[in-house]
C-alpha cells in the first residue's frame, strides 16, 4: 500500500505531530521491508542520489550483510555514488544503467560470469 497517497498520510501524521501513530505504522513497513530482502534471491537498489531515502540504504546494505547477491545502479553516473558504497561492494556489482546490470545478469546465467561463493550466500543449495 506504499504508495503517493499513504505517503502524503505519513508526512501528514509527521506534520501533526502524531508521532506515536508514526512510528507504529513505520516499524510495520521496515519489519514488512526487510522481512522481504531476508526472503530475497537477490537485490538490487536503483539508487538515485537526488531523492532523500533512508530505507533503501537499510534494505541494500541488509543484503550484503546476508550475503545476497546486491547490485547498485545509478544511472547519474558512478561519480554520484556515495564513497561508502565503494568501501562496500566490489566494483563489478555497480551499475551506471540498468541495460548494463542486465546484460551482467545474463552473462552470470549463461556461466560467461562466475559468481563468488565467497560473498554470496544462495539459497537453493545446487548452486552453493
């Protein structure tokens, strides 16, 4: 139910004060949220450095810490992304489009492109 119109309801509850029916609905939205990455084959985080987030940033670096694979886009180019982020992932999993991302999806699904095992952790236990 994230959507423009529950957004303008959050900033309305922020704006009035009501704190405490905030933080109810927004523990339900971050458990909900990282209750899905824990549930995820991978992730990847389009990340776009002109909008304030907070969340995303919890759900990305959740992933690595699960040892998902993680990818970052950003298609305003690498130079935008936050210096952290370097200091995080190997450069190979940072993407300035998706059209790039993709076409390294494909090359790991057809074997051109090996995966660490060392970093990821995947579920379906053929593939560990």
């Amino acid at each position: 139910d994230e959507n423009d119109e529950y957004r303008k309801y959050l900033i309305n509850l922020r704006k009035n004060g009501q704190y405490d029916e905030l933080s109810y609905v927004m523990h339900k939205i971050r458990r909900e949220d990282l209750s899905m990455v824990d549930r995820s084959d991978a992730v990847i985080f389009n990340y776009d450095p002109d909008l304030m987030t907070c969340g995303s940033y919890e759900e990305y670096f959740w992933s690595l810490r699960l040892k998902r694979p993680a990818f970052i886009v950003i298609e305003k180019g690498l130079n935008r992304l936050p210096l952290w982020i370097y200091g995080c992932v190997p450069r190979e999993y940072m993407f300035d489009s998706l059209k790039k991302l993709c076409y390294h999806l494909r090359e790991i699904d057809t074997r051109k492109v090996g995966i660490d095992l060392n970093r990821w952790r995947l579920l379906d236990y053929k593939y560990r």
